[in-house]
C-alpha cells in the first residue's frame, strides 16, 4: 500500500488524467441521454466534455492557462446554451488548484471573481421555473456559489500554510548554519586560547629545565651538590609543567566530568612572585617590585597578567644572552594595573616583535596581544633605547563581585 501511495505521489499527472478519462465518460454518458430539449446539439456537450477533462488533466502542470480555457469554456456555454452538466465540475477543481499553487496572484483572484459569478450567470442565462419566487432563486443560486467559494478557501489556506512551512523550513536551516557557524568560531577560539596556554606552559617550562640541564652538566664533576639541585628544579619544574598540560587536556575532554581538585586552578597575580623566584632559581637575575596597593582583579586580568610575565622573562631567556637581567613592575592605578618587564640583554629580532611575528615566529607576542585583546587592554613591545627588550601592558580593571 505504501509503495502504490508512494508511486501515486510521484506520479500526479498520471493520476490527475485518470480522473480526468472517468469524468469525460460520465459527461459522454450524460450527453448522450440527456441532453435538455431546445440546448445545444450534444456534440458541443462532448466538446466542452473533452475541454474540462483536459483541465482537469493538465491542472497541476499548467495552472493558469487551464483557468483561461475554463473561462473560455464557460464563456462558451453562456453563448452556445450548453446547460450546466457533469464537465462542470471541472471548474471546482481548477479554482482550488489555482489557489493552492504559489503561482501569480491575479489567478487567485480571477478564480475566485469567476466562482464567485459563475452560479449568479448560470442563473441568468438559465433561470429557475417561472413558478418559482424570486426569493428562491436567490437563495439557490447563494447555495450553488457556496461549493466555488469553499473550493478557493481551501486551496489558498493550502497555499498559505505550505508557504508558512516553507518559511519554518528556511528560518530552521538559517539557524542550523548560524548555529554551525557560531561553532566554528568558538571552537577556532578555544583551539587558540588552549594553544596560548599549551605554549606559555611548554616553553616557559622547558626553557627553565633546559637551562638547569645545561648548568647540571657543567658543574656535575665540580660541584655535585649544584648539580643535584638543578636536577631537582628540573623535576619539580616538569611536574608543574604536567600538572597544566593535563588541565588544558582534561578541557579538550567532551562528556567527562570535571571532579574538583582534579586540575590545577589558573595562575593569578599573586603566583608572580612564585614565578620570579623560580626564574632566579634557573639562573636569571630578575628584579620584582608591586607599587600601588594590590586588590582583587577579574580572573581574566589575574591569568593574563600572569602570562605575560612569564612568556616575557621566557623570551628573555631565549634572547638574552647569559649575562641578561630583568626586572618585573606590576603598577596597581585606579582603573587599570600595569604591567612592565624589561631586559638588558641582546633583545630579539625585529620579526619576532614587528607585526605580531612573521613566518611563524614570535607566537608568544601573538598570544600575549591576543590575550591583551581579550580583557580590552593595550600592549606595547619592543626593543630598548639602550639595549635589550621591553613589554608593557595596561589591562583594565573592574570591580570583583
């Protein structure tokens, strides 16, 4: 059943010509018995017979130019006095096929003008018995207009709820794009934001326990209880560098719960001066120093100060030289805090500052500017007048809730 309704469907044309060969043979039959003494002779019945089968036939393929013809058509019986019969009914199909087809709106309107005059002509042209009152024939021909005007509401209701679910069917798809779309974007945002935080992690890490590695070997036969401390930077150093990488992993993790205490929480301002102290254990000099008076900051702020210290000093020990020292100011204002991390060393290239960084270079300053970006802030960096390299960076405040 399901595949003969399927292939009814696919197929309705075919469908329509078969109801149009049964309502010619109904009309051929009452043409050829009843025709009404007086009308026309019954081959114009056959010929108007062969017409509306053919509208009906052709109804869903070419709408308007069927409605002509049915105007034609029935213009002709006016003139010719072919009464109304069986074929007529033609006429009710083709005004609900008109006003259901999403077509041109002066076919609506021309079928619902000719249904709604059709039984008031027919009426004129063929009137009731003279025995008949005229309030009779007034409301016969109300009753004979009624099935036209019910033909056209129902086939434009069709037509505007196909409309609507065209409309529910467009806007779902927009939303299903934008929606795609809004996707992408987070998703290309925290693949950059975890990018950033895996590099500040990795190379700032890496380079301390290169440099305790280094300074491990050197010293090793001289002096062994330098080296065992090195060592033992080296492995703190990569436990922390672990501990972050599998926070940012557990992040990456879709359908997991996240248990508490399972990650490290963010680095903030206050972890700083931890991160100084480590650099210094690595070998650097690096001068720190808080002016204004500390206060809570957004978390935001707190990570992205944070990161900025830590990939400047790690550019600083990268570029340096040995003998390179730095200093750390970190300035409480009213509205803002200010960060400033300077070096005395050789500085680094010109492309690994100019433009954000070139030929894939430089990505810690495009993280940095990124991250700056992000909290509304500014970042200027750069080389000294007098040597070496220089960040500062203003990220604004707001209150802490």
């Amino acid at each position: 059943m399901q595949r003969l309704y399927d292939f009814l469907r696919s197929h309705p044309t075919g469908v329509d010509t078969f109801w149009a060969v049964v309502l010619f043979g109904f009309s051929a039959l009452w043409a050829a018995s009843a025709v009404p003494a007086g009308s026309a002779h019954p081959a114009a019945y056959l010929v108007v017979g062969v017409l509306l089968s053919l509208v009906v036939a052709l109804r869903r393929r070419m709408p308007e130019k069927m409605l002509l013809l049915t105007v034609g058509v029935g213009l002709a019986q006016l003139g010719l006095d072919i009464v109304p019969f069986l074929a007529d009914f033609a006429m009710l199909v083709i005004i609900y096929t008109v006003a259901a087809h999403d077509g041109p709106r002066w076919a609506s309107r021309l079928a619902l003008i000719g249904g709604l005059s059709a039984a008031t002509l027919s009426q004129l042209r063929w009137p009731l018995e003279e025995t008949q009152s005229g309030a009779a024939q007034v409301f016969f021909t109300v009753i004979m207009t009624v099935p036209f005007a019910l033909a056209w509401v129902l086939g434009d209701s069709l037509r505007t709820r196909r409309a609507y679910f065209a409309q529910l069917e467009e806007r779902a798809t927009r939303l299903e794009k934008e929606r795609e779309a809004q996707s992408k974007v987070a998703v290309a945002a925290e693949r950059a934001r975890i990018a950033r935080e895996l590099h500040d992690v990795v190379a700032h890490n890496v380079s301390v326990m290169v440099v305790q590695a280094d300074g491990a070997a050197y010293v090793m036969d001289a002096s062994p209880e330098t080296a065992k401390q090195a060592l033992e930077t080296i492995s703190s150093t990569g436990r922390q560098a672990l501990a972050e990488m599998r926070r940012l992993l557990g992040i990456l993790r879709t359908g997991e719960h996240q248990e508490a205490g399972e990650y490290v929480p963010q680095p903030d301002v206050q972890q700083i001066e931890d991160l100084v102290e480590q650099v210094r254990t690595a070998g650097l000099t690096v001068d720190f120093k808080v002016e204004g008076t500390p206060r809570p900051l957004p978390s935001g702020v707190e990570l992205t100060a944070y990161r900025i210290v830590q990939e400047a000093l790690t550019n600083t020990r990268k570029h340096g030289g040995p003998d390179a020292g730095a200093s750390v100011r970190l300035v409480y204002f009213d509205d803002g805090l200010g960060l400033l991390v300077e070096d005395d060393g050789r500085g680094a290239p010109q492309e690994m500052y100019a433009d954000g960084g070139a030929d894939g270079r430089g990505h810690g300053l495009i993280g940095m500017r990124e991250r700056v970006g992000m909290v509304g802030g500014t970042l200027d960096a750069g080389p000294r007048p007098g040597g070496g390299f220089r960040i500062s960076a203003l990220l604004p405040l707001k209150p802490a809730h």
